[in-house]
C-alpha cells in the first residue's frame, strides 16, 4: 500500500542537537509566548520533560499590537534561559531587531523570524551568516510563492538549515483569530521540500481548539508543531487565551503518538 | 483519558436510512462532480460497493462560471439515477433552482445547497418544506456567523435534519482553488450541535492534496467527508483536476479507518 | 489636454427610456433599500423630483442573512409601485427568485441582481430572455473575472443591456461593512466596455462616508451611482445604517454635478 | 451648504518646511520608486519643478520579494540625494533598517515606513526620537485598527508629526495588484483626526489607472497623494509598471487642481 502521507518527501531535513526535522521525524516545540518568571518556566519545564519534548519556545522581546502591552523581558531573561539549558533543552526564540541577533546566538538553538518579519529581508540576509537553523513563519499576508522567495533570502548558498512554519493567514472569518492555511502548508512542502510545521496556537487563538489542529496536522503529513502552553494562561502576559494548560498538553501527547504511528513516523 | 477529539459534542445527528451523521459515525459521500455516462457510473458504483460506502454524490444541474461549460445532464440523468439506487446507495445531489425540487424529491436522499446557493433563502425556506437531509455548503464567501443564520433558515419548527458543509473559502492565496477552513468548521460545529463535514476537494483543488485533507479531517473531531472520484480524472467534463482516481481512493479508505479508530468512530 | 478620466470608454451604452448609461451621461438610481409605505415612498418621490433624478431604487422581495428580519413586502407592494409609476419615475428592483419576474416585468425598467445572485446562473438565463436591461450587481466574493462571466450569460445573442453595479468586496477589514472596490470597477469598464456605476451604500455600509466615496466614483471616470436614502434612517426595516438622509442627498447632488462638470459629464 | 468632503477634519496638521498637511492643503509627494541615476533623477526634477510639486519620494534601500532582484543604490544614491535638495526639493525616503536612520537623517525631511515595516515597532519607536515627520503607510494586511496603534508607537509624547498613507491592501481580487481601501482610509481619518493621503501606484499596480484613482482621492475628502513617475517607466529597475510617465503626471495635475477647488483645497 502506498502511504499517500508520506508521497511529499522533505528533501532538506533539518537537525538540532539530535532532533530532527525529517521524513521520519516529527518535532514538538512547546513553551510560553514570552519567558515571565522562574515559576512559569520551572513549572512548564518539568512537564516537558515528563512528555520528553526536548525544543521549547519562549519570548524574550515581543511585537506588540498595543504600544501599552508587556513587550517581553528583553536581556533580562537571561537567567530562565541559562535554566532551559541547565535542563538540556532547546532553546526556540524569536529575533525581531538585528541588533538582538548578537545577544541570542550563544542562547538559541534555532532563531525564529515571526510572522510579522517574514518581509524583513536585511533581518533574514544576516541570519543567513550566523549558520544557525531558523524558524520562518509565514507573514499572516504571504502567498506561499512570497513566502519561499524569503525562504531563498535565507538559503544563499550550500545552507538548508530552513524550517517552514504556517500560522494561519488573515482572512474574512474573525470568528478565530486567523485561518489555518493546510493548504498552502502542503503546497509549500510540496514545491520547497523543507520541513513545513504548523503553529496551531496563533492560527486559532482559542485553546480548546488547539488540539484538534495539532491532531489534524499529524494525519496531514506535514513535519511537526510549535506550540504554546502556560502553567495559568488566564493569568498569561501575553496569548493567555491561546495557550494551552499544561494538562492539554498531557492528553493531547499520546493521542499524537498514536496518529503519527499509523504513518510509522515517530514524535521527537 | 480525557478524549479532546470527542469533547465536541453532535447535539443534532442526522439519519439517511441507516447511515448516521453523529458522534460515533463519519460517513463518507464519494461521486462524481458531475453524472455523466453509464460507464463512469457503473465503475465507481463497483469502487464505492468494495469499499463499503453507501452515500454517492453525483451533480444533475451544475453552476458553471463560463456559460459555455458543461451544464449537467438535468433530466436526461434519470436512468443514472435509477442505477444508483437499484445499486442501493443512497444519492446526495444539488439543487440549483427551485423549480427542481419536485423532480428531485424521489431521487434523493439528500439535499445538497451549493456554496453559491447558501444565500438563497427561498430555495432554503422550500427545501425546508421537503422535510429531507439537506447538506449545506458553506459559501466560500461566508462567515461562520452567517453559515449558521442560512441553517436557521432549514431549522424552522422542529426539523434538525442539518448536515453544514465546509469546502473552502476564499482567501488571498491563489496557489490552491479555495482555502480549506478547519477552524471555521470546528467553531460552526462546537456552537451549532449540527454535524460538520468537509469537501477537501473543493476545498483545495488538486487532487494530489486530497488524501493528506481527508486523513486531517478524520483526526480534527469533525464529522465525514464528501469527495469527488472520477475513473478517468482527466477526461471529466467538471472539476476533473481536483478529483481522485478510484486507486486514490481505495488506499485512502483503510488510512482513514486507522486514524478514525484512535477516536473510537466508525466510518459508514 | 487628452482626459484620462474620458480614456476609459463605455463601448456598450445602455437605456432607460430617456435615460442613458453612456459615456456622457452619469445616471443616479437613488431610493430605500426596501419599498415599506405611502409616505416614505411618498416622501422621497418629491425629493427625487426636486432633485431631478430618475430611477428610483426600492425592494419589493429581500434576502435577509436572519431568518427573523423583515422579508420585503413582496406582492403587497404594488400600490407603491404604482405611485412610482404615476410620479414618472423608473423602478430598479432586485430579483430574487426566477418565479419572481413574472410579476416584476410590467412594473421594473431594471431587472435588478443583487451580490448573493450574481452565481445564480439559472436566473441569469432567464433575465436574458425578458429583453430588459439587467443591472449586476458582483457577489461581494466574486473576482472581475466570475463578474464579466456571469454577465456573459446575460449577453448571449445581440443583447447588450447590462449595467455592471461593484458594491463592495468581503475582505478582511471588518471596520466598514465591506471594502469598495474602485480598481476592480475600473477594471471590469475597462476589460468590458460596459457601463459600470457603484453603490457606496452596501459598499461602507456607513452613511456619513457615502458622500464622500459617491464623489470619488463621480471623479474616477466609472458612470453612475445607486444609493440607499431613507426620510428616517433610523427607523427604516432594513438597511439603516447606511441609508442617506434626504437632507445629506440635497447636499450631495450639486457637488457631485460640479465633480462630472470638469470631466464634461452630466447626470441625469 | 455643508460640504461633507470637509466634515472629515484633519485635528492634528503636519508640516515639512512650508508644506502643509491639513484640511486647506493637499500635498503631491512624486517620485521614482528607486533612485537609480543622475539622469532618471534630472528629468523627474524638472517636470516636478514646473509642475510646483515640493515633496520628491524616491527609494534608497528597497525591500524586494525576490532576493535577485534590484535591491536599491545604498549610501550610493548620495550624489542624487545632493541634487535633490540642491533642486530646494524635499525628499521622502523609506527607511527599511534602524540602522540606516543615522545616515538619513540629515538628508530626509519625512521618514517613509513601508507597508512591510508596518508592524516593525521597534523601528517605530526610535523613529519616535528622531523628532522628523514619519509617513507611516498601512500594512496591506493591516485592520484599520491595528494601523492606528501603529501610529501610536510614533505619538509617544507630544509629537503629532505622523501623516498615514493608504497604500491598498490584499484581497482574493488579483486582477490589479493590491485593493484600494478607500473606506479604511475615510476611516483612519475619521478616528485619527491624522492626515491620510493615498498611494494609487502600489494600491493597483497598473499606470494607466493611477489618474482614474487620484481623481478620486482629490475628491474623495482625503489628504494627498504619493504617486510613483519615472521618464522611462518600462525601463525602470522596481515598479515599472506601475509607474506614471512624466506626460501622464503633467495631465493629471491640472485635473486634480480642478476637483481641488471645489471643495476649496489648495495643492502643495
């Protein structure tokens, strides 16, 4: 029996330490929107580590819509960044200012680019020489087509350490926070060969939701998840409303195992 | 366990013979665009017969945006028709103008209202007299909001014969037909009770696509599929781009079943 | 001076007795969205005359997105429609059904069709046949492209009496009711050569913005307006909002004639 | 007799030198997408200097999908610059990087922000510091909504030195190249009590119907216009084809100064 899944290959996995974004692969990055404080990552971190998830995301400076919102602790998250490594996970994080690529690079395992600077071509053009992976999500406005064309701004030269990420797209439905495009998902694995990941957080903006898309995502045949979680996502500085509580997370994990099984692709 | 899956409650299920549209059921109803020969009949009655699928969809009347495009057998379909209910499927077809519903109304099982007729309200308030299933598309144009309000239309009294149907909406990106809105289908069902299917063809056009949205469907919670098959995909005289092959098809059929298996549904 | 407003030429003039949608002429279709009683029909008869418009808009059949809002007056609007007659006045009225235009025929110079029929191919088909100009109205979803070919279902044969009506695209700013689209309007004059007039009412769905996009339409070159008034918008069954004042019409009627004066257009 | 056009007040007027942006004046900002040479600049500083145009745009480093593609001369459009306020012309240039203010900052009198930069708030808030009038140009994905909380990361403080610029947004309409949102400009106004002027170059992407759409703006009650011109447009390294030539700018000027007059506005 041919496995329809697994008939769009990556031909350009991705490794970091030794996770990898492959064919056979399929990562969870999970964390906070922003790092707050030693409680929420202590909290979140034991309970990665009993899911044996071994990326974490975590804000550190923000792009806020409102000037008056908590805009991320910036350097002063420093000391729940030397946790995450002490706890030996990976350390996912967006980078929204050139001038913060300098500060991040001994920290991150792999740099996000946000949806907001999927256009920022001189951000891309000098991530591209740090040799680090990077995360680059799709603009909310990005046709699939602009979206690979900033992937080519990252790829110059031998590099293929590129991870697409979909994070829904801007729509007319407000009923959710944004539209989860799959299509353009698997038309862009399709035409790139990257890894293409989902973030089903942002897509939907509504916690209850999450795990659907997650599971969805699973049985679609794209490469993984990035997703958010907090030990109390009312009390949340930023995206409480999307976070998933800790106990989500719990349940959701083995019912993915057991979707991923069916196409023999492993959790990681 | 808590099952998030199954957390979405069918508070309205709807019956078509002894075929279920409810928490426990995912009906699958496969067919063609449109009814075209004795020949392309009777090969994808054999395919649905093997695999065990008893909804056939099959368009008389089609909406076509160039007028001059094939527009459907019309009447001239009725020995078609007679052979797919001696074949003992039950037949889910569209109705495109009002003045068809009487010749309609002893062939079909169910109603189906297409994306461009969601916004008719007469059809709706007349079919809602027929007091068949109707399977409503979503308008590619619609919000979810609206989508609910043109099903109140069917719901007047104490009928909640109600199948909503999402199949893309329209969106920016151009590089697949529609976009497929998981999320909008997922709020329609959580705040309406009303089961929830989705067309992946329609929805994303090509039918390399197909199987990956369909085994996405199976694992989000939501509720069966309506798919277009054609023998020979390339010849149709409709959406043959975005129809399976019968080979397509019969791998997908038991890929679904795994997946729909973790959940505790059953296809039917 | 070569006018780059006069470079987009109507080539497919359309009229309505004396009236002429043409590239000198700039009619006004003004009324209530829905025709309700004596004197507000009344009322707003003796403001047209004053201002000596011609073509009265007025609902007799409405599509209502709830199921519980006010439906039309539907037959019960005739002695309105007689006064409208008797006054000299043509009547615009949108269809909504096919088995509408029977009664329609005698009583309507324009066969209206409104953005949720703009797909109803059926209708279309059948509107050609009456041999009546057709105002077509673009489905707020539809692309240039689906709006030339749907007014090609009505074109088949010599007929050329099609006024094309843009009133607002869906997209995703949901501040104003939809979003005009001026580039799609000039657009469509331009690959069609018919006359192309805008609604500004549906179009902002805001009534202290529709002066001001009603002279950017006289300025822009395309060929006409329709407008909502109301002598109490606040009161109006439908459509209020974004209803003029009769005094806020008075108002915009000589701005606009010195706008078309420049380009050497008049209204009529 | 109220003339609605002016009802729409501009409360906080910017001026650069002795150019207003307030409800008497309505300035043209006019230019090259990209500065590309001595003589491309040359011939645009004539025209513009007999047309009384005072505002040049002209681009210095440009964000370009395509990683191939002309990405703009750098600190080489220097001598150009120096001819450009040699020619007593005020230059409007966009800023792409936070690390290019420094070496704009004598030379620009407004800081243009792209439609791309939009979101990029921690560019916005150190152009807050630099106490230069900043156009601030809407994300084409942007809700008017969020576009107003932009421009309050520049109004930190007493400066109201921020004029907005409608740019069009992005739309499943595909047939020009992006959506003029009149309506969310009118709006943006409304809320803002900022000046909003209109790019009809990038709102279409197509020459020949810039006038068309600048007409309308004169008329329409908004604040400006930047408008993209180059001698040679097919010749031109970014946005040839949209760009007017320097006959079809000097056409439409005396056409804007007629709708101008009518509601009493000067061009400056």
């Amino acid at each position: 029996m041919v496995n329809h899944v697994l008939s769009l290959k990556v031909k350009h996995p991705v490794a970091v330490g030794s996770i990898r974004f492959d064919q056979e692969h399929f990562p969870l990055i999970v964390g906070p929107c922003s790092l707050e404080s030693n409680k929420q990552v202590d909290h979140i971190l034991a309970t990665l580590n009993d899911l044996n998830i071994h990326l974490m995301r975590g804000g550190i400076w923000k792009l806020r819509t409102n000037p008056s919102s908590f805009q991320g602790l910036g350097t002063d998250a420093l000391p729940l960044i030397e946790s995450i490594k002490r706890a030996g996970l990976f350390l996912v994080s967006e980078v929204t200012d050139p001038r913060h690529i300098e500060f991040l690079l001994p920290h991150v395992s792999v740099f996000q680019v946000g949806a907001r600077n999927m256009y920022n071509y001189y951000l891309l053009k000098e991530l591209a020489q740090t040799g680090k992976p990077v995360l680059l999500k799709r603009s909310f406005a990005a046709t699939v087509d602009e979206w690979l064309k900033a992937a080519n701004y990252l790829l110059n030269g031998p590099c293929n350490h590129v991870i697409l990420c979909e994070r829904g797209i801007r729509t007319f439905e407000h009923g959710t926070r944004f539209t989860l495009d799959l299509n353009g998902a698997l038309l862009a694995k399709a035409q790139s060969g990257l890894p293409v990941i989902v973030d089903p957080s942002h897509a939907i903006g509504l916690r209850e939701f999450v795990p659907n898309l997650a599971l969805a995502v699973a049985a679609s045949g794209l490469d993984g998840l990035i997703m958010e979680v907090h030990p109390e996502p009312d009390q949340a500085l930023s995206d409480g409303r999307q976070s998933m509580t800790l106990q989500q997370l719990q349940e959701l994990v083995p019912q993915l195992d057991m979707v991923l099984n069916i196409s023999g692709r492993k959790r990681c």
